[in-house]
C-alpha cells in the first residue's frame, strides 16, 4: 500500500492506493477503483465504495480459480463457504463478521459460479489491520485497470 498527499487548494488528503506509480503513469493517473480510500486523523481509513465493489468483483472472479479455495470447496462438498480476510490468525474462532469477506455457494464439491455474496459487515480496516485481501487481488485489480486503459 502507498499513502499519496494530495493538495486540494489549502487542504492535503492523504490517499490510501494498492498500485504502484509505474501503474500509475501507465494509467495516466489514479482511478477511482485504484483508490482503497482517504487516511484520516488517527490513522483512520474512510474506505472508498467504488473500490470496495472493485475488490469484491475481483474475488468473485479469482477466488474459484484458486486452488486453495478448490480444495476446501472438494472437502465441503455442499454448502455456504465462508470467504474469510486472512490478516485473521487462525487461532481466532469464530471468525469475527467484520473479517469474513463473503461466502461462495458450493455443490458437489465445486464453486458455484457467480455466487459470491459479499458482506456488507467487512470492515477494510479491522481489527487486525487493513485487509488482506487487497495484497492478494492487487495483481487481479491493477491487471484488470491496465487491460480496461488498453482497450
């Protein structure tokens, strides 16, 4: 992650972006969906939407590809798999609503496509940090901008 200043007339935010600044340049500036949010006082986030429906679509996407996700899908068998942010330890139990991502529909051992369901309770900034999940969709996300700039 990278905190940019920005100067808006007499006022500098602080935006909060997973790409880098060749992607940046690449981009010929930051679009919205590269913008995870504006750091406040406190080190608060206030988590920008468009970016958070960015992330989720990303997860509906790479998530069932993954072979992690394939496996434990194998071992369910049937059911609602919970998709949980892994800045959790493992040792936590249950898993805090603010840190479960969303849930996936399984049959038969497989992941039903197009049913991500997002959850509207997931904090980005918890209670153990910010989520995990930008680190490992940001290869997806910042992909996906630079295919959608070229195109």
């Amino acid at each position: 992650m990278r905190v940019l200043d920005i100067r808006r007339g007499d006022s500098v935010q602080r935006i909060v972006t997973y790409l880098t600044e060749a992607e940046v340049e690449r981009l010929r500036g930051l679009p919205p969906e590269g913008v995870i949010g504006v750091l406040h006082e406190r080190q608060t986030l206030q988590v920008n939407a468009v970016f958070r429906e960015f992330l989720h679509a990303a997860i509906a996407q790479c998530a069932p590809r993954d072979p992690a996700m394939r496996e434990l899908a194998a071992v369910q068998g049937d059911g609602r798999m919970v998709y949980v942010d892994s800045r959790v330890p493992e040792s936590i139990q249950p898993v805090p609503e603010e840190d479960v991502l969303g849930w996936f529909l399984v049959r038969a051992g497989h992941i039903v496509e197009g049913s991500y369901l997002p959850n509207p309770g997931h904090r980005m900034q918890g209670t153990h940090g910010l989520s995990a999940a930008i680190a490992a969709m940001r290869p997806a996300m910042a992909a996906e901008l630079l295919r959608r700039e070229t195109s």
